[in-house]
C-alpha cells in the first residue's frame, strides 16, 4: 500500500477549480468493468486505492467534488458500470447498502466526476454502531483462537466502546480492591499460560523437538526459511505484540512451525542484537490510546527471550526468539488508521490517537446542567466534524428561532429579515425588480437579505458588492445571489463562489445538515442593464447532476435548521470545564443586534441584567466588526471592568 507521501501526490486539492466546494484531482482512473479486468493488478489495485482514499477525505470533509481523468478514452458512463471491483470498494467503505446515496457519477468530457455527500449515520438502521468518521483500515488487531484478526472499520466502534467500558470498570474500582483485581487477571494468565511459561523459562531447545502446547488465543507459531527472516519479522511485529495486548495477552514463538515443532533460525550475533533492538524499538513505537487517564505510567508490557537451539548430537545449529507480551486494558495500535481529512489545501492522514477521540467522542456530560441546556443536535447525528448544540432551557430552541428567522409559507415567498430587506430595497433603486425576476415559478421558501454573507460567516467583505441574498426555495437548490454595483468579473465570481464553499461548509460541519448539499453562486448586477463580463456569468447548477441538492418537503425544515445553528452558534464557555467542546445559541434577540445594520452603527451599546449575555454579544459584535473591517488583533482595544473578565476576554483571543 502507498504511503501518505504517495498517496498525497496521487490525490490533490483542485486550486483552479469553478466548483463552490473542494474538489480533488486522482488523476487518470481506468473505468468499465472490461477495461479494468484486463489491467494489470498492482495498477488495479493503486487506482482502488487512490479513489477510495479521495471518497474517504472529502465523507469525512463535510463532502465535494472528485475529478478523475478517463484513462481508456472511449469509456461512456451511460453505456456500462464503473467496474464491479471499484462498486465494491465504495459499498465497504461506506458500510451503507445502498452505497450510491453518498456518491453520484456525471461524465464530462474526458472526465468522471464523482459527487460526494457528507458521511453520516443519521436516520439509518444501523446508527448505533455505524462509526463516526470513515476509514480504509483500522490500524487495530485481536488475537483469536485461530489466528490474528484485523478490527475492521464496522467493528471499531464496538470494539473500542468495549475496552472503553472495562477501562472504565477498573478505574471506578477503589485502589487496593483495583490491585488485587490486576494481580488476579496476571495471576489467571499464568495457570493457562503456565506449560508455555515454563518452556520461557528454560535456557535452550531442541532441534525438532514437539513442544507440548498447541497455537491458541494466547500462543503463536511463526516460522520463516527466506533470506529476508529480519524484514519478515519487522513486518509481522507490530501486528502481534498490539493483537496480543488487546485481547488477553500471550505469546509469539519465532523459529518454531505449524505443527508445534521447532526449526529454528539461522543468524549471527550482529542480526541477534538487530532482532533484540527491533523487538524493542516497535514496542516503544506503537501508538497507545488510554481511557484510563494514566498514559504516563501505564504502559504496554512485553519481553523476548532468545533461546539456542541443538541437535540430539549436541551441536548449535539456531535460535529460537519468543516474546510474551501482557494483555493491555486500553487500547494498542499497530499502525495509523487508513482514515482521510482535507485541511485547506492539504489531504492529510488521522494519526491514531486522533482518530480513536473522533471514534469515541460523546455529548458531553452536562448532567449537573440538566435544567439550564437542551440537546438541540446530538454527535451521533451530526456530520464528523459537527460539534454537539445546546440550546438554553426557558429560551428558544431551535424549531423556535428557525420559525422566528425564516417564515415559510405555502404559496408564498417570504423575505426576511424584514427591516434590513426594507432598508435595501429603499437604498437600491431596482433592486426589488431584480429579485422578483428571480422568483419565478416558485412558490415556497425564503428569501434571506444580508448586506454581506461573507461577514455572516467569517469571510472578509468586498465593498462593490451591494449586498447577498440567499434563496431557500423548494424545487430549486440553495442560490446565493451577490449583487455587483459593476461589470461582472473574475474577483466577483471567485468571491461569490468562495462565499458559497463557507456556506456549504457551515450548513454541515456547524449546522449538522446531511442531506445532499451544494450552494449555488449567481451574479447579478444593478442595474441590470450593465454590460460585461459575460463570460464569467457562469452557470454553476449545470455543473451538478440534475436535480443535485434540490429542496423538497423533507429537506428544507432540516436546511433551515442547519442554517440557524450556523449563524447563531457560537463556541460554549462552559466546554473548558467539562472538558469536551459544544456549542450554545444565541438568543433571538441577541442576533438581530448582531446582525442588522452595523455597518451603519458606529457606536453600540448593550444594556441588560447580570448573566443575561452581554459580554457574549459584546464578544460576537467586536470579532463581526474585525472581519468586516479586516482589522488584526492588535486593533482591537476591549477595555474590560475587572479584571476575571479581561482574563475571561484573553482567552477568546479578540
């Protein structure tokens, strides 16, 4: 298999792109299920991979674009399938029946793109046990009774809640009863083990000799006759010491085949000390992962002994290496999980550590808040990179203030927020004209006025733009409209595209929305009788597959959800001190003053009683003035009234 240099070559981040969301190149890709069986297979088999692993990055990214160039050039999507072995890689990797609700095909050309939906186990049958992010591969092995098992990805989840949970046990238990318990599990481990022990111990072995144990859940044979006996056994190591201490411990014998007879290895001292220094170098290597709290001091236990082996005639004639490697409670990796992530303009590989926190992240125990927060979008729920939401008891809830924020009424159009739409239609003549003639043949759905979008979610604004209005509308996709005071441009369009990207992002990473997702970016200019620039005036919703992302009944209320927990959420004080980020909403009202209208307000003053969330719409008010103003930390000068609140104010790093 590639490695992450390799793989990071063979898949990249499309800078040059006209799609409003990540769109990653494979290069060229052999489709059709008779081309791909005439290939040769280490092709065959890089070209799975490298496909798998772009379809892993972007289910874990919140979703996008994959653009892979045809190889055999007389391939036509609408003619045959992709190839049964590619059909099948995706059907593993998204542990889903019906693989094709995450991914759509659309030729193009000499191009195959592959459209990609946010993972996520909401509304699924297996919802319990689906794990939290994607992956190739694990990382993870057990011992069985048989032969070393690798934890595929459907299995991590249950086997991680299950060390998890004996973890959890031993800590719960008082010190001394803990102790004992310890000592007792060992003391087990030697009566079964204790015929194995006692060969452990003895100084030499026979050539041929039969041992009187058998392979088992706790004893391994392994023996290698090749030249390549150091390479062999590096590459087996890691796999058995991490499988053994993960189940109940046990032991490798190396030189010692099938049937229990020992054969021995030929080496000389210099390989001996190689063969010592690797065994301990790989048990020092792997990647522990602890729910006990104590990663300092508990660590994985292994040993290896090298035993001479000789012949009835009492001649030397090898060695006999065995290691005995402790059961471990918490968890033992023996190599990074196959698990993808795009980073800006990067792809990235999970380290394991990482990757075993995403696996078994929870809402956050907020048991001693039980009557001050509600659970308005739960991690299991949530897309992988969704942050759990709690809303205020005796507040709005979500239903509530989405209600509030966007009206929607049959047969009709609603534009809101009402008095910014107002103070924009007086401000621009012909600007109410404009958006009516977007408007037609529809009939439900919500018209949002901003004077910048890109301010609403993080984005520096761009002062020729008149303003942005999204459209949520059923039987169309989301559309984000950016009014241009000027002939259309290269600027304008990358900047309305880049507005869209965040939006998507934030509908799902923020929002928790799952459902397939593009936002649109269309140009308009005011007046509309401004020329120039057509070629730029692209049509962006021609570029998906027909009816991709289009809102329905079932979908819009859960869109207009995601978009409220993206615009009024904002990162809970509280997450530092039950150790765990979630995210709290604002409160109607504190969103209006945060929202209309200061670009108009120089001076702003926020009156209200103790614990009412002043200092959190101060806070809000003043990181929106930086954006908008593209001003640096350094110009920003908060004057605080004690001093518990300017340290409060530091850490939100205004």
């Amino acid at each position: 298999m590639a490695s992450e240099g390799d793989q990071q070559q063979k898949v990249w981040v499309d800078l040059e792109t006209k799609y409003p969301e990540v769109v990653l190149c494979v290069g060229k890709i052999r489709f059709g299920e008779k081309a791909r069986k005439n290939m040769p297979k280490n092709s065959k088999q890089d070209q799975k991979y490298t496909l798998a692993h772009a379809v892993c990055a972007l289910l874990n990214s919140g979703g996008g674009v994959i653009k892979a160039e045809i190889e055999n050039e007389t391939y036509n999507l609408e003619r045959g399938n992709i190839g049964p072995d590619l059909e099948e890689t995706f059907r593993s990797l998204i542990l889903f029946p019906d693989w094709r609700e995450y991914l759509d095909f659309e030729q193009r050309d000499n191009y195959l793109l592959i459209f990609v939906k946010t993972w996520s186990s909401k509304n699924t049958a297996s919802a319990s046990t689906k794990p939290r992010i994607c992956s190739l591969s694990t990382g993870l092995y057990t011992k069985g009774i048989s032969s070393l098992y690798h934890v595929s990805p459907k299995e991590a989840f249950s086997f991680l809640e299950r060390k998890q949970d004996k973890a959890r046990t031993e800590i719960s238990s008082e010190p001394l009863v803990k102790i004992r318990k310890i000592l007792a599990v060992e003391r087990d481990i030697n009566i079964i083990n204790n015929t194995v022990d006692k060969l452990f111990n003895r100084d030499q072995l026979r050539h041929g000799e039969t041992l009187t144990f058998t392979e088992s859940g706790h004893v391994e044979f392994k023996h290698y006759s090749t030249d390549k006996f150091l390479t062999r056994v590096k590459e087996i190591l890691p796999q058995y010491i991490a499988g053994f201490a993960n189940t109940a411990g046990g032991y490798l014998w190396i030189g010692v085949d099938d049937d229990g007879k020992v054969q021995g290895f030929s080496s000389d001292d210099g390989d001996l000390e190689k063969l010592s220094l690797l065994i301990n170098s790989i048990q020092n290597k792997l990647t522990l992962f602890h729910f006990c709290g104590e990663e300092y001091t508990h660590i994985l236990r292994c040993e290896h002994k090298i035993f001479k082996v000789y012949r009835e005639a009492g001649d030397h004639c090898g060695y006999v290496c065995a290691v005995k490697i402790q059961p471990f409670t918490c968890v033992a990796f023996a190599e990074d999980p196959d698990s993808w992530l795009v980073e800006g303009n990067t792809i990235r590989k999970l380290k394991a550590n990482e990757w075993a926190e995403w696996m078994t992240a929870a809402d956050p125990d907020l048991s001693n808040f039980s009557e001050t927060f509600r659970l308005e979008l739960s991690l299991t729920e949530g897309p992988p990179l969704a942050k759990p939401v709690y809303s205020h008891q005796g507040l709005e809830s979500v239903d509530d203030l989405c209600k509030q924020l966007f009206p929607v009424e049959s047969q009709s159009i609603i534009c809101t927020p009402e008095k910014l739409t107002e103070d924009l239609l007086q401000e621009h003549q012909g600007l109410d004209i404009l958006m009516k003639n977007q408007l037609k043949q529809l009939s439900e759905g919500v018209l949002i006025f901003s004077r910048s979008w890109a301010v609403d979610i993080g984005l520096p604004e761009n002062k020729d733009i008149i303003c942005d209005v999204l459209l949520i509308a059923k039987g169309r996709p989301p559309i984000l409209y950016t009014i241009c005071e000027h002939p259309i441009s290269k600027d304008f369009f990358e900047y309305s595209r880049r507005i869209a990207w965040k939006l998507k992002e934030k509908l799902v990473n923020t929002g928790g929305y799952s459902h397939k997702l593009c936002v649109i970016p269309k140009l308009l200019t005011l007046p509309s009788t401004i020329s120039g620039g057509k070629e730029w005036d692209l049509n962006i919703e021609e570029m998906y597959p027909q009816n991709y992302s289009l809102i329905t009944s079932g979908n819009m209320k859960d869109l207009l959800h995601a978009l409220t927990v993206a615009l009024l959420s904002f990162k809970s004080f509280l997450s530092d001190r039950v150790g765990s980020e979630f995210l709290n909403l604002l409160t109607m009202q504190q969103y209006q003053v945060l929202s209309e209208n200061l670009h108009k307000s120089k001076k702003l003053f926020v009156y209200g009683l103790p614990g009412t969330g002043k200092t959190i719409l101060a806070l809000k008010i003043i990181d929106k003035i930086r954006t908008m103003l593209q001003c640096t930390k350094n110009e920003v000068l908060y004057v605080c009234e004690n001093q518990p609140l300017r340290d409060f104010v530091r850490i939100g790093g205004i």
